[in-house]
C-alpha cells in the first residue's frame, strides 16, 4: 500500500510519457521553426523545475497540503496548449473590434496600423518609414490601443485564464485552508510563462538584432516576466481564499498589475517612434522601462505579503 506521499507523487501512464516525451518534443518543434531558439529554450523551464522540487520537499512533510501531482500535471498541458489556444482566439476577436471601433471609417488606415503593430524590428526601414512610425506612434489611437491591449487583452483576458485553474480546485473540493489553491495557480502560470517566454525568444531570433539583445530579452522574459506571472498567480490564489464568490474581487489586483507593467513597456517603445513592441535603445527610455517594471513588481510582493498576512492572522473569506 502506498504512503500518502507516494500517493500524492503517482503518475499515470499517460502521465509519465508527457513528463519523458513532452519536454523534448517541445524543443524539437521550436528546432523545426528556429534552432537558434531551440538551443535556449530549456531556460524558459528553470522556474517550472524549481517549483516542482519544492512542491516534492513539502510533499514529503505535508502531502495532506498539496495538490496531487498528475493533476498538477494535466494543468500545465492544458493551460498551455488548449487554454492559450483559447486565450489567442478571445484576444484576436478583442483586438479586431477594438481596430474596427479606433478606424471606423478607413480600413486602408487600419490596415496600415496593423502592418506597422506587427513589426518586432525597425532594422532596414528607410527614415521615412520611420517618420511615419513616429508619427503613428504619437497617435491617439496608438495609445488607446495600447491602453485596451495592455489592461483587457494581456491583463484580464490571461489573469482571467491562470484563474481558471483556481476555479478547477474549488468545484473538486480542494480544501482553501491548505496550499493546493497555490499549486494549481502556479502550475497554470509556470506553463503560460514557459510558452510565452519561447515566443518571444523565438520573435526576438528572428529579428536578426543580434547577441545582446537576444541575451537582455532572456534575461528579462526568464526572471521579470515568469516572476511577474508568478506573483499575480499567487496574489489570484490567496485572495481566492478570501473572495470565493467574487471573480472580480479575486483576480482585480492582478490585472491592474499586469496591465500596468504592460502599460509601462508599450509607453517606452513608443517614446522612441515605435508602433507595438520594439525593444527601447535609448539608455533612458530602457532605465525607466525597467524601473517602472521593477516597481510593478514591488507593489505585486507587497500585496502577496499583506494577503498572506491576513491569511495567517484569520482574516478568512468574505463575499
């Protein structure tokens, strides 16, 4: 008879293939697309090993605490491949109204603001297209755009999604006493992080900018951007504890404070004349990118500290 730490720590079959096969499968297909990437992309599952040694240790002194590991399992895979597949669909239908509602009545306009939004690189653009980027750039409907994108289509719509497991957790009748609300948010939110930071490793390879930039895009995807993903996934689930009946009150917090660190970036690409994403240059603009990101993060500490706080002196759920 297994002990109730074995228990806990069993996988499936179909469970352990995922766990052999699914790593190196991952990094193949990244190696079909850019081998360049592929070489780096084990990085992006530093924090996922990290977390899960520490979710074995605690196993071992509390299982009655965690969350069992297949199931924990299954939520990375799914968050990550059907969960954001979902998450693209709702985020490319929110930016289309949101193009159709800024460009009423020009689709050439719209057409060219998309066309300038989708470029990852100003490399080989004449000076004329870069004074039409700056001048799209200083636009309102630049900044309304980036205003939805950064609060509604990042920070809602992906809080909303690194909730859903939360949500798994209650109707399973998994105890909000104990840690396993924590476990299953980090298992949602390490998978998300995984995938986005290979994406934007990949976008960032294939703009050809060479080394340093490919070095300070890891560097700031692998520890601020997985560490910001962790923190609102953390914040959603101690605060789930506290606000079981109310969606908003829950995850609220988190999408201000990914929202506003997305905010932050897009206002620093377009003080340097950019339309969408384009890494800063300017010594300036990259200092307060990353003092601003750096300050989203303080504050996200902060409230996970107060909500733990509150927790432990039993100020328990409210509606």
């Amino acid at each position: 008879m297994m002990s109730p730490q074995e228990k806990n720590a069993s996988l499936s079959l179909p469970a352990r293939l995922v766990c052999y096969l699914g790593p190196p499968a991952v990094v193949l297909l990244i190696c079909i697309i850019s081998p360049f990437t592929a070489l780096f992309s084990p990085l992006a599952f530093l924090s996922t090993t990290f977390f899960y040694r520490k979710w074995r240790a605690s196993n071992e002194i509390n299982p009655s605490s965690r969350a069992p590991l297949e199931s924990l399992l299954w939520t990375y895979v799914s968050m990550g491949t059907i969960g954001l597949a979902a998450v693209l669909l709702v985020q490319t239908a929110i930016s289309s109204a949101t193009m159709t509602l800024l460009f009423p009545f020009s689709a050439s306009a719209k057409n060219d603001f998309l066309t300038e939004f989708s470029r990852s690189t100003n490399n080989d653009l004449s000076s004329s297209q870069l004074a039409h980027r700056a001048t799209l750039a200083r636009s309102w409907q630049n900044w309304g755009f980036n205003a939805v994108l950064a609060y509604i289509i990042a920070g809602l719509v992906e809080e909303t999604l690194k909730y859903l497991p939360i949500v798994y957790a209650h109707r399973h009748g998994s105890s909000t006493a104990s840690m396993v609300y924590l476990d299953y948010a980090l298992a949602g939110a390490l998978s998300f992080g995984v995938v986005e930071t290979i994406g934007f490793l990949a976008v960032v390879a294939g703009s050809h900018e060479g080394w340093g930039r490919f070095a300070l895009t890891a560097l700031e995807r692998i520890i601020g951007g997985a560490l910001g993903h962790l923190l609102t996934a953390v914040l959603t689930a101690l605060r789930a504890i506290r606000y079981e009946s109310s969606w908003w009150r829950t995850i609220g917090p988190s999408v201000l404070l990914h929202g506003s660190w997305n905010f932050v970036a897009m206002v620093a690409s377009a003080r340097e004349g950019n339309v969408g994403w384009v890494h800063p240059t300017g010594m300036g603009n990259t200092v307060g990118m990353l003092s601003g990101v750096v300050g989203m993060l303080v504050v996200a500490v902060w409230l996970v500290r107060e909500e733990w706080l509150a927790l432990k002196e039993g100020k328990g759920k409210e509606n």
